[in-house]
C-alpha cells in the first residue's frame, strides 16, 4: 500500500541528504516557464484536473566517493560552450535551489539489495550508450495524454536510443522486472505517473509552489461557485412552479 509522508521545513539538500537513497526516485516541480507547461500537459492525470506540480524524473544513485548524492536523468543542459542533451550523471545538488525547484519529492519503491544493483546497472548502461533525449517523444507522450485510448500503444514518435526523464525510470525499472506503471506504454510515462503509482512505496513530498496551492484552491472554489448556482436555478424553478400552482 502506498504510504505519502509530507514533508515540512527542510532545505531541499536536507531533504535530499535525508531521503536520496540508491535505486530510489527523485521528483521535482520547477518554477520556469518550461516546468509549467510541462505540468500543465499533465493536468488530464491530476486529481482535480489542474496542472501537475512534477515536471522532472530521475534515479537516485546515493552519496558517491566524492561525498556528494548524484542522480542518473535524462535532461536538457546548457553551459557556457558545453551542452548535454540526454542520460548523464549529475550531483543531486542542482536540484537544491528552492526558488528554482520549489517542489520536491523522493519515492522508495523498497528494493532489496539486488534489484537496487539491478536498477543502478541498468541505469548506468543508457550513460554508457550516450541515449538522447527525446523531445520528439515528449511530443507523442502530450499527445497520448490528450486521447487516453493512445497511452497504452507505441509511442506514435518512438525513436530509438531515445528516452526523455520519466520515460528513463520507466525502462530503468522495466529492465530490472519491475513495471511502475502496468497498461502504459513505458514512452509515454509522466512524472506524475511515477508519483501515482500504486506499486507498493513510500513516498516524502515537499511541496511550496504558491501558484499550485492557488491553482487548486481556484479550481475548489469554482466548482464551488458552480454549485451554488446551479442550486439557485433550482429553487428559481421550485419557486416558480410553486407561484404557478397558487
């Protein structure tokens, strides 16, 4: 049974360096203009149909030599003179700024020793073969998540040695036996796919995004406001059908 804890007053590297452990996966919302069109895409997989907080995936491999906690992503980096664009190694601690990553989460899916080697071994291998990042897919995945009937077929801009961040874990964890997400094509998987998994987990959220909590409070309150007036035509009618009657 899923188990979600919230998480309250830590700094994203506390809560990184309390939860980030090897072969479990890490989630975050960022507050660009990218992260949120990315969250919006997914709005048809939230619960009250408002955009999802997560816009990145990633496998947490633990603290490495160096004394850091490192990640294997898929993802789009630009440096000065130097771009990477696909799977990489990265230290956790580009994900430790909170204004730029207000909202995050790690997810224990609770492998052994074994399968966590297996996960991490996999993980490394699409390092190893230079696999790409796939916005063409990402392209198919919005697509699958405006007609739902789609998510469970190929990927309809599939490409091989191509895998954008949520799709990654997916196939990470496929290779290692372990379906995250039974029914849906592993390329068209979203980061709120891995975060409403119902494969047995525990999960620690930090959520501080301000325009989420408003989004949601907005949809709430219009439905609310939906509500009462459809209660008010209702007694109009009553009302009326009582003065025609007299």
């Amino acid at each position: 049974m899923p188990q979600i804890i919230t998480v309250k007053e830590l700094s994203n590297a506390e809560f990184f360096e309390r939860h980030a452990g090897p072969g479990r996966v890490g989630l975050v919302g960022g507050s660009t203009l990218s992260d949120k069109i990315i969250g919006r895409a997914q709005k048809q997989l939230t619960d009250e149909s408002s955009r999802s907080v997560w816009s990145h995936a990633f496998l947490c491999q633990g603290r490495r030599h160096d004394g850091h906690h490192w990640v294997i992503e898929s993802d789009l980096q630009f440096h000065r003179r130097h771009i990477q664009l696909g799977v990489q190694e990265n230290r956790v601690a580009k994900y430790h700024d909170l204004e730029a990553y207000p909202n995050v989460a790690i997810i224990d899916f609770k492998l052994n020793d074994a399968a966590t080697l297996l996960v991490l071994n996999h993980g490394l291998e699409f390092v190893a073969n230079h696999t790409q990042y796939s916005l063409r897919e990402l392209v198919g995945a919005w697509l699958a998540l405006r007609h739902p009937s789609l998510r469970a077929k190929t990927n309809l801009l599939a490409r091989e040695k191509a895998l954008f961040c949520s799709a990654l874990v997916r196939q990470v964890f496929l290779r290692a036996g372990i379906d995250l997400l039974p029914g849906v094509d592993p390329k068209h998987t979203a980061p709120e796919d891995l975060c409403k998994t119902e494969l047995d987990h525990t999960g620690w959220v930090m959520e501080r995004d301000p325009a989420s909590r408003g989004l949601r409070l907005r949809t709430r309150v219009h439905a609310r406001v939906r509500q009462i007036k459809k209660t008010v035509r209702q007694l109009k009618r009553t009302a009326g059908s009582a003065d025609a009657t007299a």
